[in-house]
C-alpha cells in the first residue's frame, strides 16, 4: 500500500463496515510504521482512504495508535466524518461577568502524507467543532457491519486532525481546493 497521486474524488459514502474492514488495518498498519519523506520516516496522526486509494475512496480516515492514545479517540477509524456547522466564535468563560468571547478560528502550520516534499503550510482551523461520524461498533461493543453514530464536540489538535482528514474525504486538501 502506498501514498496515492493526489486527486479531488470525494469518498462514497460507506454503508456497512464490512466494505471497508480488509482495508482498515493496513492502512492502520502503514500509518504507524510512518512514511518515507525525503529519506526520512515521517510520522502522522491520520490517514484518510482517499490518500491511498484513487479510482472509488471512500468516506473514512484511520488514526494512529499515539493518536489514538493521545486524543482519547473511541476508535482507530472515523467513517463517514461530517463537521456540523462551526462557530465563527467561541465564549471561554466569564470575566468581570461578562461573557470571553473569542474567535474559533486558529492558524496551524500543516503537512500532509500527499505532498511529502512540500514544506509545512499555514492552515486557518477552527479551534472548536461539533462533528458526527460512526464508528464499527454496535452497543455491545461487536465490530460487525453495524456502526454506531457519534456526535461530539472537538477541541484543540483532535477537532484539527478531524478538519484535515475529512478534508480529504471531501476531495480537497491544503495544498488545492476545488
């Protein structure tokens, strides 16, 4: 499996986990063991299908066991990720009783697997967002072809990882837009 010639094919939409379980822990696999950039082993949090697969990707991005471990995701694989409508601004609290309003949008300095010899780019992100997705389990906890939806508010570098992989499920990436 290898990093694919970027594209702008958004993925279809996965139906039953079943058409995309033979798939997941390779990528799974390759995300962890890191990618060759500049003779150099490169590690990252994500990798979303439409990085590795061209002609039909699908809507799901894997993440990495320090990803895992480090952001308290409920799984390795995110399918089917949408951003529900985010706030331009945030309230961080109170001060002199008065509501600490304050913008959602942060600039981070981003890489991607895809363009491994582009340097880092300047990445406006929101900073807090409610997203829903499934993951591969039922309420009994069974990996099968039932997925069980999530909805969830994201802070931080995992809302981040979140808006850069489903970037790439929607065709698009930082480097080029549609």
């Amino acid at each position: 499996m290898e990093i694919v010639k970027n594209h702008f094919i958004p993925g279809k939409k996965v139906s039953k986990y079943k058409e995309i379980a033979k798939i997941v822990p390779e990528m799974i696999k390759m995300l962890n063991a890191g990618l060759m950039s500049n003779g150099l082993v490169v590690n990252g949090y994500g990798l979303a299908h439409n990085q590795v697969e061209d002609k039909e990707p699908m809507s799901f991005f894997v993440l990495s066991d320090k990803a895992v471990r480090e952001q308290n995701w409920p799984t390795h694989v995110i399918i089917n990720p949408q951003i529900i409508e985010p706030e331009r601004t945030i309230s961080i609290g109170k001060v002199d009783g008065h509501d600490d309003v304050r913008s959602n949008i942060k600039s981070y300095p981003e890489a991607c697997f895809s363009f491994p010899h582009k340097a880092p780019k300047n990445v406006d992100r929101y900073y807090q967002i409610k997203v829903k997705y499934q993951v591969p389990y039922d309420k009994w906890g069974y990996v099968g072809d039932k997925m069980q939806v999530v909805e969830e508010t994201l802070e931080g570098l995992k809302a981040h990882i979140f808006q850069h992989e489903w970037q790439h499920t929607i065709g698009e990436n930082i480097y080029y837009s549609k």
